[in-house]
C-alpha cells in the first residue's frame, strides 16, 4: 500500500492503481451527462474545454471529444496521463497538481468531476480563483465536491490508500460565488450515508457575461 505524501496526496497510489482503474467501468449517470450537457451549453465545437483532475481520460474527455470539443486535462499522476496521452493522442496533458497548476491560456469551459475532494478544503478557493480567471465571460464550470460535513479522512480503493476533504455544501456554494461566479445549479447525486459514502454534489456555475 502506498503512503500518502503531503503537497501530492494520491499521486503515488493514483499511479499504482491507473491500469485497473482505467479498466473499470465507469458509466456516467443521465443525471451527470444532462449536466455536462448544460456546461457546453455556451461552448462551440472546437474550443477547448478544461478538465481538471483527468485521470485516464475516461469517461469525461472521451465524451467531450466525442462531441468535437478539443480538451486540455490536468492531472498529478504520471500514470493516469500515459493511459490519457495513448487514448487521446491529439489533446493537451499536463501533469500537476491542482493547488500548484497555473491557467496558460483562455478556456471554454471547465469540468472538475471528483477531483476536487481529493483535494485539502483550504486550497479550494484558490484552485476556483484560478478557474474563474481562465474561463471566458459565460463559460461554465461543472464540479463535484462533497456532500455532507465532515473532517478530512482517507478511504481504500484498490488496495490503496486516497486522501478527502470538503468543505459542507452550504460553505462549497458561498465560496462559488466569493469566487466570482453566478451558480445555475446544483445538486446531491448521492446523499450521505451516514457510513462510509459521505455523499456527493455537482455544482453548475457561470461567469458572468460582459455587458
């Protein structure tokens, strides 16, 4: 089992485990592709739409590619990318962190899709910042985060050992629109437990439109 490092939590067990993970479906739910759908709504076919927290590339970059949208993903495991980069060949991959990533350019729209929670609560503003930033005026951004309240904790997937943490839904939408961005949206897709499933929110927001 790989530890978790400070600075890069879940690089080392996201690259043990990319082929499995790749390997293992992953069907998204009609109620997260009619999102996805929504987030496209301001976009043309041929821009290009950030995906933060990519993974393999599977299933959200297939998909936006499969609709003629060009994708520039970031991702902190080396792993995950190589299965992207064979997948994806002619799409953009970059290897970093999410607290640490820099926007090198103008984006149509971003998707974070569990990604965000694996992420410390306290970096999560500045990593929306940086989005809202790099988001042209009435592009989109889809996002998952967690859905109850809860301290940070650690969870085994594959044998190996993930870091999460989320703010409480309530403190995830204040801080949405601290950031600058007009919510749409949002929703639970999976409610807590109360167990091990601290459940799950997708949050839909907009850049303003200039006037």
């Amino acid at each position: 089992m790989t530890a978790i490092t400070p600075g890069g939590r879940n690089q080392a067990a996201y690259d043990a485990i990319a082929t499995r993970w790749d390997a293992a479906p992953r069907p998204l739910s009609d109620s997260a592709l009619e999102l996805i759908d929504h987030l496209l709504v301001p976009a043309r076919p041929g821009e290009l739409i950030l995906d933060l927290g990519c993974g393999t590339g599977n299933p959200i970059a297939e998909l936006l590619v499969s609709r003629a949208y060009r994708v520039s993903g970031v991702d902190q495991s080396a792993g995950m990318l190589a299965i992207a980069r064979r997948r994806l060949p002619r799409e953009d991959w970059v290897q970093a962190t999410l607290e640490t990533w820099q926007p090198p350019g103008q984006y149509a729209g971003a998707i974070a899709w569990d990604s965000l929670f694996h992420i410390p609560r306290e970096a999560h503003a500045g990593i929306l910042r940086r989005v809202r930033a790099c988001l042209s005026p009435g592009a989109r951004l889809l996002f998952t985060s967690g859905g109850s309240a809860n301290s940070a904790f650690t969870d085994d997937m594959f044998d190996e050992t993930f870091f999460y943490d989320a703010h409480p839904p309530h403190t995830t939408l204040a801080l949405v629109r601290e950031c600058g961005f007009t919510i749409m949206h949002h929703t639970i897709l999976n409610p807590p437990t109360g167990g091990r499933d601290k459940g799950r929110i997708a949050v839909l927001a907009e850049v303003p439109s200039l006037r």
